[in-house]
C-alpha cells in the first residue's frame, strides 16, 4: 500500500493492529470506504466554551478547568442549542510513525448545523491528529440552530488516516479532471476545484432552506420522521441571488455535480474570507465513488452548509463559494461510496438531512 490516504482495508489493519482501538468492538458498519466512523461515549460535560487543550495538557485537565455539569447520556439526553459539550469517544488512537489523522462531521450532522469538533491531548488544532499520536478522543458538540437528543454510540464525526504526501496540487488535479471529469462545465482549479451556488435551478424557484429558530428537539435515531415546515423555511428566488441575514443558517446545494474518482478522495474546504462574510461549510468529507457513475452517482452536487457572519450579503448564483481539495488514496478501497452501504447522499440535488421527510 503507497501513500495516501487509507482505504477500508487500511482501517482494518489499524484495528488489528491495535493502533485504533475502543472499550466496545468497533461495528463493521463503521468503516466507511476512506474513513472510520466515532461513536459517543456516555457521558457529556456541559463546559462555559469551546477549548483546546493545548501543547503538554490534557482533554481531562481542562475539562475539570471548564466543566459546568455533567450530562449521563446512557437514557438519552438533550443537547441544548447554544451550549458547548465536551463527549468522550468511545474510540482511542495509538498511530504508529508517520500515519496522521483528520477528523469531520459526518454530513447529516453539518446539515444539522451542529457543530462538531475532535479535539485530543496535547493538541493545538481542531480536527487534526499528528502522526503518532496515542491517547484519548473527545468531541466537542455546538447545536446551532436545533437542540438535539442523543445517546451513546451515536455517530457525529468520522476520521481519516494519511500516511505520507496525499494532496493533489493544482498541475496533478488538471492532470485528473483531462482523465476523468471531476465537475460538469468549466473546471476552475486554483488550490483545488472550485464549486460555486446554485441559484438558478432547473425546475422551480426552491434554491435552499433556512433553519428558523425557535423549534423543537431532534432525536437523531429518527430517520425520515420530521415535517420540514417545523425545522425549515424554504428559499425561493427567480433572480438568481438571496441575501445572507447575519447569524441565520442555510442549506444551499453546489451548481455543479462533481465526481470522486476511485482511487482519491476529498476535503471540502471554506473558500478564502475575502470573498464574503459567511462560512461555507461544516462537513466535509467526500469519499471514493461519490458521483461516480458505476457506484450510482453519475455525478453528485456538494450540499452547502451557510452561516453568514456580520453583515448581510448577497450570494449570486454562480459564484465561487468553496472548493474540493482532492488527496491520493494509498490503495482503491474494496467498497465505494453508494456500493452496497447505505450512502445517503449519493446522487444527491438540494437535500435536507436523513431527519426529515422528503419534501
């Protein structure tokens, strides 16, 4: 196996070896074809802000600095919207040299607006583990826009492994997409391939949804059970913009359908700031086969998950918002995304998380 990130088979070696390991055996619905899925523990602490440990100190240290109360998620607990929480995982690391680890929320949870974060000993970033890191991890929860309930073994984030250089520079993307199309229309690539909103759909004038706020809980065992119209307002336009209100959260979908060869990956990246004042997303990930047309993709639109800042602003359709860093896989995974497990998103257009009926 070269360098790159690790497929499936690579997981499992991790497993074996010890290098992942967890107080309960790890399910093999977990191993996702480039990533590994991580599962709550039982107990939540409700802390006054987000934190990181920082060079030389503990996840546990600076909980005891933190810590307002703690939550027993064994029944099922709400996690209110506005608070920060801090969750062992269940999940534990021992990363031999020269294998390092990138975390993200899985896409239900971004399109939930919840924010979700790994954070782990020693460490001065979010979402990043270094090559060799041994010891516990925890992720820090933000509901933004709903309250939710959850309960042990749930599974918000996933983790990636790299072993060596895996990113794709600009030259060896141009390469790729002349291969394989990675994106209907022009391909514009500067520091990876850049995607832009769709506000102008084919059909119809529905271009997102807006998260209104004062709703009830979300249960996130419940799959396809809640009305739309009670979490949502819908967004409509036939002039091809909107305007972003300060503070408000959005669900928006990429103009263009964009592929993931077998043999890579993908990290969906914020677009730089200078562009306007809203982040672009939360989840990122984006696994091989998806929008690949024999893995039933035949192409797919990246969802956008929108928070604008301090000042309103208008988003035009068309217009650059972010854009797919794509990284070498160390091996072809034994299964794409959408090939024979339950990839909610392949194929996807403008699409709400698995919580909500189809509208």
């Amino acid at each position: 196996m070269g360098p790159g990130v690790l497929p499936d088979t690579g997981i499992r070696d991790l497993l074996a070896s010890g290098a992942i390991s967890a107080g309960a055996p790890v399910a093999a619905e977990q191993v996702q074809p480039a990533s590994l899925d991580l599962r709550l523990g039982h107990t939540a602490h409700r802390v006054r802000a987000s934190f990181l440990a920082g060079a030389g100190r503990s996840v546990a240290e600076r909980i005891a600095e933190f810590e307002m109360h703690r939550v027993d998620l064994g029944p099922g607990a709400v996690l209110e919207k506005g608070c920060v929480y801090v969750v062992p995982l269940q999940e534990r690391l021992a990363l031999p040299e020269g294998v390092e680890a990138v975390t993200n929320a899985k896409s239900s949870t971004g399109r939930l607006d919840l924010l979700t974060r790994t954070i782990a000993d020693g460490g001065t970033e979010f979402d990043r583990i270094p090559a060799g890191y041994a010891g516990p991890l925890y992720a820090e929860i933000c509901p933004r826009s709903f309250s939710v309930l959850v309960r042990p073994g749930m599974r918000l984030n996933q983790i990636r492994f790299r072993a060596g250089q895996a990113r794709l520079d600009d030259a060896a993307l141009r390469a790729l997409h002349a291969e394989t199309p990675l994106v209907t229309g022009a391909a514009v690539i500067d520091e990876g391939l850049g995607f832009s909103v769709d506000l102008r759909p084919a059909g119809g004038d529905l271009v997102g949804y807006r998260a209104k706020p004062h709703t009830g809980v979300i249960d996130l065992d419940r799959i396809g059970h809640y009305d739309p119209a009670e979490f949502w307002e819908e967004v409509r336009t036939r002039e091809g913009r909107i305007i972003l209100d300060p503070g408000a959260f959005y669900i928006l979908v990429s103009r263009e359908a964009v592929t993931i060869p077998p043999g890579h990956a993908a990290e969906m990246a914020p677009y730089v700031a200078m562009v306007g004042e809203f982040r672009v997303h939360y989840a990122g990930f984006f696994d091989p086969g998806f929008g690949w047309a024999a893995a039933g993709g035949a192409g797919s639109r990246g969802v956008l998950e929108v928070r604008c800042h301090e000042a309103p602003f208008v988003l035009e359709h068309g217009q650059v918002v972010g854009r797919l860093v794509y990284e070498r896989m160390a091996a072809v995974p034994e299964r794409l995304y959408g090939t024979g497990i339950a990839s909610n998103y392949q194929g996807q257009g403008l699409k709400l998380s698995k919580h909500f009926r189809a509208a």
